[in-house]
C-alpha cells in the first residue's frame, strides 16, 4: 500500500512541476525618479507572440534582451527564458504596469499588474574604483527655480524662472520634462519661450552657460505658506570621469540624469484689516480709475454708454469693479465686460472695462452718483480710494415721469407705477390635444412582433449549429488565428517603419505566423530546409522561396545592424509583395 501511495505521490508532484508558469519580477517596487527599474518576465516553456505592456509611466530606456537557459539534472529538464527591459519613472507617485501576454502551446497566459511606488530623487551610489565613476557634486548640471519675492501680500503678482545652468565641460544632448511645477493656490500665467537662447552666467560664484526654459507669473491666492511643487527633467549628457586620454584630459562617458529643482516656499501676507474700506473687492496694485458717459444731453429714445474702467499694472483679472447706482427713470442694462489685459514678466497690465447702455423714460435731469474705487497698494501698504465725479444727465424731450420719492442714496429719483393686471389671468397661446388615441391591438406592428419569435428560432439555430462546428475544428482555429496574427503584426510594423527594432521584430512575427497558417507547423519546426521543402512541394516558385527566406534572415540581421529608412521601406514592400505570391501559389 505505501509503494502505491508514494508512486501516485510522484505522478502527483510530477503534474505540478510540468505547470506553465509565466510571471513578472521587478528589482524593487519602491524607488526614487531618478533611479531605473528593472523587470523580467520570465517563463518555464517556450512561447510565441510575447507581448509587452505598454510601460504606461514609464520609459523604456533599455530591452528587450532575451536570456533562455536549460538544464538536465537526473535525467529532468528544466526550461528558463526571459524578456528583460529597463524602465525610467516619467512621474511620482504609484504606478501600476500592466499584465504582459504570450501564447505556450495554444493557451495564453498573463502575467499580474504590478504597482511601483516613485518617490523623490535619491543620491546615486557608484563605485569609486569604477573608470567611468563621476565624483558626487560635480556633474556641472543645474536646474534652479530663482523667485522674485518670497514674502508678497495675498493678490501681489511675484514671478518664478526657471533655470538651467550647465558647465563648460559637461555635454547636454537632449531632456524632457518628467514633472511640471505645480502652482496650487496661486492664480499662474506661464509666459511662453519661443527659442531658447543660452548665455553666460555665473552660478556659485563659478562660470557657467545657462538657458531658461519656464516663466511665470503668479498671485497668491490664499495667506500663509504655498509650497511650489518643482520641475523635473530627464536628461542625457557626457561628463567627465575619472579616465585619462592620452593628453592627460578627462574622457567623458554617457549618462542618463533625473534632476530636479529645489522646492519653494512662498510666505503669503494677509492684507491688513485696519483702513480696508467697505467698498474693497480684492483689487491689488497700482490702478486709475474712471466713470465716464458718452454724452450728457439725449432725447427720449436716444441711449448712452457708461463706461467705468480701471487701467494699471496689478491683478486686473481678479477683481469686479464697482457698479453704478441710477435714477429708475434710466433703464439700466447688463454690461458688457472687455479685458485688454497683458501678462510680461512684469505682472498683469492693461485695462478692464464695464460698459453700461443707458435709455431714459421720461424728460427731466437725473443725477449719477460718483463710483468709489478702492485698492491695495503693496509698494506703500495702504489701501487707496479714487473716487469719481457726479454725472448729470438731461433728457430734453419726452413724457413728464411721476413725482419722484423723496431722494436718498438708496432710491434716488424712484417712482412707483401702476400696473394693468386686468387680463393678466389670461393666457394668449393654446396647445390642442387630440382626445382620439389609436389602438395597438390588430396594426401591422402588433402582428409583426408576434410573427418575429417564430422567423428568429430556426435563425438562432443555424447560427448555433455553426459556432458548434466551428468551435470544434481546432486545426482550422489555430489556422484562423495565425493568419490573423499575421496581418496585425504586419500592421504593426508598417506603423512602427518609422523605428528600426521595433518594425523588424513585428515583420518577423508577421513571417512566422504566416507560416503556422499556410503550413500547419510549429515555431520549434521553422527551420530554413524544412521551411523550403514544405513551399516548394506546395507549389511555391523557387524564387519566391528564396525572396522569402532572404526575407527571414533580413530580419534577424538588420535588428543588430545598422539599415537605412529606404532599406525599412523596401523590406515592407518586399514583406507585403512575398506574402501575396505566396497566397496565390500555394
């Protein structure tokens, strides 16, 4: 009885080592930006059509490479491969990759979505006996955000600069931002670069080349302490390392960098309560204020505009100015607000205007209070008050209004008037409804719905039967989704002719898949003789075979070589024209 249970034990344990496996590894899951992750999928059998996932958050800056390993121990095999890339975090925060694909022996299989925690950049530790090691502090890359003042009141434009300061022996080739700064609680105006222009500066107290790549212009928008979120770019540059040439000089090696900007703080000044007036509606600055109409003297029937405006350099943008009190025998429309207003570097500037139209009622003069205007001044700390002049208006003709109410700042000039409501009650337009409502019992939709269960059984049927056997020819299946497999590859690497690796890796996917649906064979099976055996006996012409397998052995050359984009071109046309030869002789 032991003997049986111990050989049911081995079959049973034998069983689960010849499950499938496929998994992803990655070499940390908490990391700075700045640093790079590695991540292998890795398989216990071989498969095909292995596909990545789209590396969202990240960029690929290193792979595919493929490491396969097999080993006998006893008389048991064991069976390893693996598709490694190298990634670089594009944001912080966490970031989750995505499941990758590939099919073994006819079944797919999916790794599980992984999340990465990105923090802050971290120092970077190397080897100092290391010939391209590059001493700490002195890479001679910069990125400074210089702010124009740290303590502003609340409303008061500041600016913040972005700068890159680079040493004369270090190399920049390329970057790319990687995080934005983020203004929260300030009102921001981004003043846009169009060439960038590198001058001469001096950081440190040391010499320097420098370009600005972000200005902006902000207003707080609350008191206290605002905290700028910073700007980060990725890299890539020569520096100096350790190793000598032969002249005694520095030789520079490549590197790929995260460098990020000092984080600000900025401490907003709450504006003084003691002399705000009444009228204060956030206005901060230095401003000029007017009220001024089109004209005084009209007829009945004429209009005027009053025009109240403020002009200056402040936050023009976030305030409302005052409006107008009038007589009711003016009547009084919305206005129409017009902005022509700039953001420099200097702050906002310009004017803002509300322009009201104004139609008087009846004949007489009526009187508009001046408008007060108050704002805050940072450059004295104050608060100011421009005040306008009274505004008479003389209507010349018209009808005679009703004794006005006695005057008050409140209702200056008002009148009451009686209303005719005696028809009020009764209304002027009438919608009619049919009382007549039609049946649905005995209309041809009524016996069409009732036929339609009968016209659909036998349909479902067929459609059912037809799936049955489809589903059941599984050669005729494998057939189908390689030929599918085909073309989407194929459309792959027209999409990607543009990128060497990745255009001849999708054609030669497009290849071998075109040969699991015409030949009926396997990946393992694709060797060169068998392959031209099996088109020749197909029928294929002899140069077609050739063109076709010229084609194969292209694309496991041109990966590692370099090739031209007409080569990439005429390899496509070539693709396209082989597989239709093919389709035709075989």
């Amino acid at each position: 009885m032991k003997k049986y249970l111990a050989v049911l034990f081995l079959i049973f344990f034998q069983g689960l080592s010849a499950q499938v496996q496929f998994e992803a590894r990655v070499s940390k899951q908490s990391m700075g930006i700045n640093e790079r992750l590695r991540i292998d999928f890795t398989m216990n059998d071989d498969g095909d059509n292995f596909t990545p996932p789209s590396f969202e958050g990240f960029r690929v800056v290193g792979g595919p490479s493929q490491q396969v390993s097999q080993t006998w121990v006893n008389g048991r095999g064991t069976f390893n491969k693996s598709y490694i890339y190298f990634l670089l975090p594009l944001q912080k925060g966490t970031i989750v990759i995505k499941s990758a694909s590939i099919e073994i022996k006819g079944e797919i299989y999916k790794t599980a979505p992984i999340k990465i925690t990105v923090g802050n950049a971290v120092q970077e530790q190397r080897d100092p006996s290391d010939p391209n090691y590059v001493p700490s502090g002195e890479v001679g890359v910069h990125l400074v955000a210089e702010v124009s003042k740290a303590n502003p009141y609340l409303n008061e434009g500041i600016t913040v600069v972005y700068k890159l300061y680079v040493s004369h022996n270090v190399s920049v080739r390329n970057w790319r931002e990687t995080s934005s700064p983020k203004f929260n609680d300030f009102w921001s105006q981004n003043i846009e670069i169009k060439d960038l222009v590198v001058e001469n500066g001096k950081y440190k107290g040391e010499d320097y080349r420098y370009v600005v790549l972000r200005k902006a212009v902000l207003y707080p928008q609350k008191a206290g302490k605002l905290k700028i979120e910073p700007l980060s770019l990725d890299m890539v540059m020569e520096v100096p390392t350790n190793r000598r040439d032969i002249f005694g000089r520095p030789q520079l090696v490549g590197m790929n960098k995260t460098i990020v900007a000092e984080t600000k703080f900025i401490n907003v000044k709450a504006l003084p309560e003691a002399g705000k007036p009444d009228d204060f509606t956030g206005a901060v600055g230095k401003f000029t204020f007017t009220a001024k109409p089109t004209k005084t003297e009209l007829k009945h029937g004429e209009s005027l505009d009053l025009e109240v405006s403020v002009s200056g350099n402040g936050n023009l943008k976030l305030f409302t100015l005052p409006k107008p009190i009038v007589p009711s025998a003016l009547e009084m429309y919305d206005p129409v607000h017009t902005e022509n207003v700039t953001t420099p570097l200097s702050g906002m500037q310009g004017k803002i205007t509300d322009k009201y139209t104004l139609i008087p009622q009846y004949k007489g003069n009526y009187p508009i209070k001046g408008l007060s205007f108050s704002y805050f001044d940072p450059s004295v700390g104050r608060y100011k008050t421009v005040t306008s002049p009274e505004i008479m208006v003389k209507v010349l003709d018209g009808p005679t209004g009703p004794e006005p109410v006695a005057s008050n700042e409140e209702g200056i000039g008002k009148h009451t008037e009686k209303k005719n409501v005696e028809f009020a009650n009764i209304k002027l337009k009438t919608n009619l409804v049919s009382t007549k409502k039609a049946t649905f019992f005995g209309t041809n939709l009524y016996y069409g719905l009732l036929a339609l269960p009968f016209i659909l059984i036998p349909i479902i049927v067929f459609i059912r039967r037809r799936k049955e056997a489809r589903d059941g020819d599984i050669a005729g299946n494998k057939r189908r989704m390689s030929n599918r497999l085909a073309k989407k590859y194929l459309s792959q690497a027209k999409k990607q002719i543009n990128n060497k690796e990745p255009f001849y890796i999708a054609l030669e996917r497009a290849l071998h898949n075109f040969l699991k649906a015409k030949l009926h064979i396997e990946t393992s099976e694709m060797s060169k003789e068998i392959i031209t055996e099996i088109l020749l006996e197909r029928g294929a012409k002899p140069e077609t075979v050739k063109d076709f397998i010229d084609l194969t052995e292209n694309c496991e050359f041109a990966r590692y070589a370099p090739f031209s984009s007409v080569a990439i071109k005429q390899d496509y046309e070539k693709a396209v024209t082989v597989i239709s030869e093919l389709e035709k002789q075989i």
